[in-house]
C-alpha cells in the first residue's frame, strides 16, 4: 500500500491516532475520523486532517475486502467531500494519491482533474515517498460533484 511502517508505528500508536480523531465538536481538532457502515456494519473509514482553512487532507479507506472495487468509493464520495466541508471549518481539500494507486485515480477522475504531478518525500499521513497526483477540492466545487454523480448514474437525480 505505500505506507512506511516507521510511520505507521505499534498497534497502541495506530489506535492512540484513531482515538485522538474520533470527533468532539471542536472546530480546532487538527484530525476528524468518520465511520463507514453498510448494514450497520462498519466497512470502512474516512480520515481528515487538518493544518490550516486551506490546506486538509483526506484519506480514506474500505477495510471489508469483499466491497473493494465495487463503487462503493465512487458512490460515497459525494458525500464523503460534503460531510468534511460540514464537520470542519476549511475551504479548501487536498488529495494526495499515489500515481500508482490506478483505481482510486479513476474514481477520483470522475469527478476532479489532477492539478500537478510530483515527488512528495513527506506526504500527508503514513504514506512513504513517492510519485502523487495533487487534487483540489473547494467547498464551491460541492454542487458540481453531486451533479457530475447524477449525470453519471452514480446517485440519483436528485429533482
């Protein structure tokens, strides 16, 4: 997956990370996790974290094996970009994903164009050094995700 594994750290640093982000309400919390759940059960998980009003990264991840490449990614991520724009105070969302990382890219195609290509020796999160596409995403750029998931029959017109 490309994480460096110093980063990742011991099992009680990894959940050490995931309890700070579970959320408070507090519009200064520089990391927010959001669950995802199918059938109530969880699937997955979003994690945002935050430096500044516009500089946010996202990671996300479905952790059921049996629901990758399924476009349930796809489906989400409307509501995934909003629900972030709705629990933090930022105007502006960075991905960072690994050029390698083909499905994701694909998916994320479909609803916003790469806007630089580079080598990034730290990028956000765990991740190891490598080769990522770099994606804007504003709070204004929210309706057109959700038309562009219409228009491609990924949710429902919504009327």
């Amino acid at each position: 997956m490309g994480v460096d594994r110093e980063l990742l750290g011991s099992s009680e640093e990894i959940h050490g990370r995931f309890a700070k982000a579970i959320r408070t309400g507090d519009p200064n919390q520089s990391a927010i996790s959001l669950g995802i759940t199918l059938n109530e059960r969880l699937v997955g998980y979003t994690l945002l974290n935050r430096y500044s009003e516009d500089v946010n990264y996202s990671h996300w991840h479905i952790i059921d094996s049996n629901l990758r490449r399924r476009g349930l990614s796809t489906a989400l991520y409307p509501f995934r970009i909003k629900a972030y724009f709705d629990v933090a105070p930022i105007s502006r969302l960075i991905h960072q994903t690994r050029t390698r990382n083909l499905g994701v890219n694909r998916m994320l195609d479909k609803f916003i164009v790469v806007s630089e290509t580079k080598l990034i020796d730290k990028p956000d999160g765990v991740a190891s050094p490598g080769e990522f596409h770099i994606r804007c995403v504003g709070r204004d750029d929210i309706p057109r995700i959700f038309a562009r998931a219409e228009e491609l029959g990924i949710i429902p017109a919504r009327g």
